[in-house]
C-alpha cells in the first residue's frame, strides 16, 4: 500500500511539473533548443540534427545543421501549414504514423504537445521526471513522452500506433 502511494505522489509530483512548464513556455517569449532526431521507418533509420527556435503565439521553426548536404535548409511550421527555404537541396525523409508525421517537424510537433496536449500521465525515472502527451488521430493516438532534467526538457520519443517512430535528443534549451 505505501508503494502505491509513493508512486501516487511520484506521478502527482511529475504532472505538476509538467504543468509548471507548460506555464513558463507560454508566458515566455519564445524558447530555443537543439534537436538530435532518430527517425524509424521500419526498412531504415535516418539521424539528423535541428536547431529550433519558436514564439510565444506557436511559430516554430528550424534549420538543418546535419547531415552536412543538408545543412541550412530552414522552415517555419505553424498551425496554419510551413513554408521550407532552400537553395537547390531537397530535404525528404518520408512519412511515418500512416503520413501524419514528417520526420523533420518532429520537434514542432512536440514543441505543440508542450504547449496544448492533453497530459496523461507522469512519473519519475532517476533523476528525470516523465511526461505522457496524447494526441488523437482518428482511431489512433500520437503519444510523445519528454523526459525533463531541473524543469528542462532534455529527450523525446513520439509513439504512433503503440510504435516509437521517432527518438529525439534536446539540447541547449532556453526560454527567451
């Protein structure tokens, strides 16, 4: 019994802190971060790394910073679509999640599950503590789970179909 409710107060203790960011990144102008991404399409694996930068109104956007014949594509994603600058390169990955998710918007993706999706649980793990993010598509749900070190996210993994798609590294976060 007294294990059930130390786990009771683990999970209680990791939603409040969920939330507690959740605050900071909305009232903040903005925050920036770093991005190593592993994306699983099953048949291969692609790695590439981001650097992020979003507003306070949910603008995000990145530029590539490897693999090197990537390097400086940048986009911008809000809800209402992106826009992807280029000069003479192509950056396609494929889709995962049955083409909900492109790899390379992972980061705004959970960038927008901090942000507005509904948490569903927490817990703690070490020194880290855990938050469930749930996004419905049709049938199915996206989950992303982010694992904060001293209230800063520090890795992510977005699950699809009770699949984990992608694996994502985050570094140099900070608010602005």
């Amino acid at each position: 019994m007294c294990l059930l409710c130390v786990g009771c107060a683990d999970e209680k203790r990791a939603l409040s802190s969920a939330i507690a960011f959740r605050t900071e990144l909305i009232n903040a102008k903005g925050c920036s971060f770093n991005a190593r991404i592993t994306a699983d399409f099953e048949d291969r694996v692609e790695l590439f790394v981001l650097q992020c930068t979003a507003d306070s109104e949910g603008k995000f956007s990145f530029c590539v910073l490897e693999p090197e014949t990537l390097k400086d594509i940048c986009a911008t994603v809000s809800e209402d679509g992106g826009t992807l600058t280029y000069d003479g390169m192509a950056m396609d990955f494929g889709l995962l999640a049955d083409g909900n998710v492109i790899p390379a918007a992972a980061p705004a993706l959970v960038f927008a599950a901090w942000r507005s999706d509904y948490i569903s649980s927490g817990g703690t793990e070490e020194n880290y503590y855990r938050a469930t993010y749930e996004r419905d598509f049709d049938s199915k749900k996206l989950i992303v789970d982010t694992w904060f070190e001293k209230r800063l996210p520090i890795s992510a993994q977005i699950c699809y179909n009770d699949q984990c798609i992608i694996q994502m590294e985050i570094t140099d976060f900070s608010f602005h």
